[in-house]
C-alpha cells in the first residue's frame, strides 16, 4: 500500500499542472521590496566614513602630543641689543619650599577676597580708603623685597614680609565685615521703612 500511495501521489502530479498567474514574480518582488528596501551603498558614504576616521586619528594624535609629550622644547630668545644680563632679583618665596608656600597662601588669600568684594555707589568711599591702605602695603612689600634682594636674607626682613603679607588679609577681612555690616544696616532701614 506505501508503494501504491507513493505512485499515486507522483501520477496525480504529473496529471495536473500548476501555473502561476501572470505577473505574480513581479508583484511579489514590489511587495518584498516595499517591506524590505534595500540601502544603495554609494561611493560617498565610504568616503564619509573615512574621513570621520582620518579626523578621529588625527584628533587623537594631538591630544596625545600634547598631553602625553614630556620633551621640553628649547626656546631660544633673540635680542638685537647688547648682552644680556641677568636679573638676580628674586622674592622671598623663592629662598625656600616652605616660604614659598606661606607666600602662595597668602597672596591666594588675598585675591580671594578682593573677587568677593562687592563695590556699589554706596560703598565706593569705604572701599577706596581700605584700597589705597592696601596700595601702600604693597608698595611696602615691594621696598622688603628689594631689601631682601640687596643685603641677602635675614629673618627680620622675612618676618617683615610675612606680617606684610598677614596685614593686607586682614584688611580685606576687616573690609568684607565692615560692608556686611553697612549692607545688613540697610536692610533693616528698608525692611522698618516698609513696615
């Protein structure tokens, strides 16, 4: 019976014939394309692609120069003039690592306070006076340093600049309380005012 199936499944095959409506290759390619459109590759998109990569390397070989480079580059300075001297001026920061970084605490101190100063119209005169006490501090550090620079370092021109150094921060301070002082002032005048 498995042989007789077998034959009768072959003999009804070869009897019918099954054809295809015309067109039908053509709408189902439509079709398939429709649901899966196929992407181009043109030239330019290579092109694209590698310049992406050439910018990226070259990006990358900069910052790697830069960053990662540890060669000193020499630099050489042309003067058409006569010799050059060297200036064997130096501060007193320069004299050891640890009053170098008593210097930088300070001075860093010090401009810290003078970007938090708020100057107004209404303060300006206070301000001014407390500045021009901070100019002739400062013109005084200049004279112990040059003092430092002629007769050599000794502890009493160091502790001179120090104190120097200690003044002109707690001037700034002393000016930072004085103007929160004078601005809660006037707060309570507008808040009485207003009530």
């Amino acid at each position: 019976m498995k042989q007789d199936l077998i034959k009768l499944f072959k003999k009804e095959r070869e009897e019918q014939s099954f054809e295809l409506k015309k067109g039908h290759e053509a709408r189902f390619l439509s079709k398939l394309d429709e649901a899966l459109p196929v992407e181009k590759k043109s030239l330019w998109n290579i092109w694209k692609v590698a310049a992406s990569i050439v910018v990226l390397l070259g990006l990358g070989m900069i910052g790697y120069l830069q960053f990662f480079n540890t060669e000193d580059i020499p630099t050489t300075i042309v003067d058409k003039g006569g010799p050059i001297e060297k200036d064997n001026t130096f501060s007193f920061g320069d004299l050891s690592p640890d009053l170098k970084k008593v210097e930088n605490y300070y001075v860093a101190n010090i401009n810290m306070e003078l970007s938090k100063l708020d100057v107004s119209a209404a303060n300006k005169e206070l301000v001014d006076s407390f500045m021009e006490r901070l100019t002739e501090l400062n013109s005084e550090y200049e004279n112990l340093n040059s003092e430092l620079n002629e007769l050599g370092p000794n502890d009493q021109t160091i502790s001179a600049l120090i104190e120097n150094l200690q003044l002109r921060l707690q001037l700034l301070q002393k000016l930072k309380k004085k103007l929160n002082q004078l601005k809660s002032s006037k707060n309570e005048q507008i808040t009485e005012n207003s009530i």
